[in-house]
C-alpha cells in the first residue's frame, strides 16, 4: 500500500489559522451570550435620582398589572410627599363605551382612599395613542395646561430607558423638566429575565422597540 501523501506545510497553517479563527469567533460568542443573559435585563433599565419634589407624577398606560404596578409607584410617591399631585393617563371612553376617568376614580377611592384619590388628575388621550411618543405628545399639552414645570414620569422599570428618551425628545418645545421613575413589574425581571416566558417576551419586545426608535428615529 503507498504511503499517504503528506499535507504540505502552507496547507497545515491554513488549517491551523481557520482553526484559531472559529475557536475565537465561538469564545466570543460564548462571552457575548452570557453577557446578554446576565446584563441583557438590565439595559432596559434607567431610573433617575428624583428630587425633593416636584409639580405632578404622570402615570404611563400599561398592561392591566403594569398599570397597577404604575399607580402604586405613584401612590409611594404621593405618600413620600415628592410630588403634589398624581396624573393618570387613561382614554375617555373604554371599549363598552364607559367613562374610563369614573371607573380609575372607583378603584382609586376603593384601594387607597379618598384623600390619596382626591390627588389624582385625569389627562386623556385618545383613540390614536398607541406608542409611548404618542403619548408623551397627547400629555405635555395636558401638563402645560395645569402649569406643572418638574414632572417625574412613572413607568415600569423595562419601559424606563425607553420612556426617558422619547419624552425627552417630545419635552423640548415645552417648560418643563422631566425625571424617571421605573418601578418593578409583575411582567418582568431584570435579573434571570430569560427564566420566565413572560420576562423574556417583555425584553424582546422593549429591546428591539428600544433599538428601533434609537437607530431609525
């Protein structure tokens, strides 16, 4: 039997190189998966230092217990003394055709009383509103309107990077100053969001939400 042909020595550091370069690439990626997995959550996330006080805490919409988790972060608020008063985002009419503001009153008196209730303002938006800018554009006429200047944006902690940018963009063109305030949802966590089905369905679609509005608009 003839002996093998032996494999010349260019070819054997071409192999070796491929070799190399694959074994980097999946180091690589190994590090960037476990990257996602322990920081991924946490770059949907950005609170800010609030101050002392300030004009109003404006309450975003959200899931039916986002915007229960939402109402309670402002209620902490309220009851913190930081701001004077608690604004509501909510449509006028539900799909039955009900005053929505009637029904938020309810609950409000019902679960926190009617002195907390009694500090809650209404800002309505309509039909149209279905994105956070849209609805940061519906509201800052609403806050211009009542004269609030210092304004804390209460959202849940997912949609809090998010939320900051684009109310930052729709506040230019008005008087007032905005803070951040994200509290936990039931719908997500930070830490292990890919543990849960619902926590890893939240971070998909804020993150790819997030990079959207930051690259294309």
């Amino acid at each position: 039997m003839a002996a093998a042909a032996a494999v010349p020595e260019p070819s054997r550091k071409r192999a070796r190189s491929r070799l190399r370069a694959l074994s980097l690439t999946g180091l690589l990626l190994a590090v960037a998966v476990l990257a996602l997995l322990r920081w991924g959550g946490f770059w949907l996330v950005s609170s800010d230092a609030l101050p002392a006080h300030v004009d109003a805490a404006v309450i975003l919409q959200g899931s039916i217990s986002g915007e229960q988790a939402r109402v309670a972060g402002a209620v902490r608020l309220l009851q913190e003394g930081i701001p004077a008063q608690a604004v509501l985002s909510v449509p006028g009419v539900s799909y039955w055709g009900t005053s929505v503001p009637e029904a938020a009153r309810g609950y409000l008196e019902g679960k926190y009383g009617s002195e907390i209730a009694g500090r809650f303002v209404f800002c309505e938006t309509g039909p149209d509103v279905n994105s956070t800018r849209e609805e940061a554009e519906a509201l800052l006429p609403c806050i211009q309107q009542h004269g609030w200047h210092t304004v804390v944006v209460v959202t849940s902690d997912y949609h809090s990077r998010r939320a900051g940018f684009l109310w930052r963009q729709a506040a230019r063109q008005f008087p007032v100053q905005l803070w951040i305030d994200g509290v936990p949802d039931p719908e997500f966590q930070a830490r292990g969001w890919w543990r849960k089905r619902i926590y890893a369905k939240t971070w998909y679609e804020e993150f790819t939400k997030l990079v959207w509005e930051r690259v294309f608009e």
